[in-house]
C-alpha cells in the first residue's frame, strides 16, 4: 500500500493546531492513557485502520499495557483481561462507530453503564478520542496511509 497524500504533515497546518487542542482536551479529561489506547485501537479495527490499529498498540505499550489485554481487545467480552469501567469504555466505542452497520447505536444501558464508572468530564474525554479516532480512521483509510507510518 503508497499512501496517496503526498507532504502530508506540512498541508493545513490550522488543521494540525486543532487536532493538537483536541488531544490536549482528551488527555486533560482524566482517562488513563491505558484506556484511551484501548479505545483507540477497538474503533480503529472496526475501521480497519491498519495506520490506527498500529498507533493504538504502541500508544498503549508506551502507557504501559501488556501484550496480552493489546492483543485480546478485539474480542474484549470474552477475555477476562478487562475491568467492568473498561468494557463500558469499550461498549460505548464500538456503539458509538458501528453507526454505519444500521446498529442502534449508543443506547441508554451503554450510556448509564459508563457514566457508573466515569465522571461527566471522562465521558467527554473517552467520547471525544472516539470521535477523533474515527476521524483518523477515515483520512486514513482514503489516503491510504500504511501501518507504520505516522502523522506528525
């Protein structure tokens, strides 16, 4: 795969200040940065963003996570390596990008179970990385942008 886009990290660089506000919005939201690499890399394999689902993998071993919760999120309901706050985070992520697939979307239980675990300003953190990763996910798959790569 050649990514399509060439002088990628030097067009629009309005675009790139605002995409720095948001993650310094994210990461003022109080979410360990475990959780939002986990979020991360579940929205971007739905997406398959090969370019996110790296990202995700090494943002989430730079925090610290092991291999084994990094490799066994895809099927997060089944493995026993996840905290009930994380699956809620989890359950609102998928909900919330499976938007397209004609799923109901974020419903009332997903909503209440996350907000059982967060406060309000962590929901708006852990909401907004969803919403910026599925953005990236997007350019991403468009530009073509390989696993490995990095926007910078």
């Amino acid at each position: 795969m050649q990514n399509r886009l060439k002088n990628k990290n030097t067009n629009n660089l309005d675009v790139w200040k605002a995409v720095g506000l948001l993650h310094k919005a994210i990461a003022a939201g109080g979410v360990d940065p475990k959780l939002l690499a986990l979020v991360h890399l579940r929205v971007s394999q739905i997406n398959s963003c090969s370019a996110c689902v790296y990202a995700s993998v090494a943002g989430g071993k730079k925090a610290g996570d092991s291999d084994e919760r990094l490799h066994n999120v895809a099927a997060w309901r089944e493995a026993p390596f996840y905290t009930n706050a994380e699956r809620a985070a989890l359950a609102l992520a998928e909900a919330a990008t499976r938007l397209q697939d004609g799923a109901q979307g974020v419903t009332d239980e997903i909503w209440e179970e996350v907000n059982a675990h967060f406060t309000e300003e962590q929901v708006g953190a852990i909401n907004l990385e969803i919403a910026l990763t599925n953005f990236f996910n997007r350019i991403n798959r468009t530009i073509n942008e390989p696993a490995g790569q990095t926007w910078g």
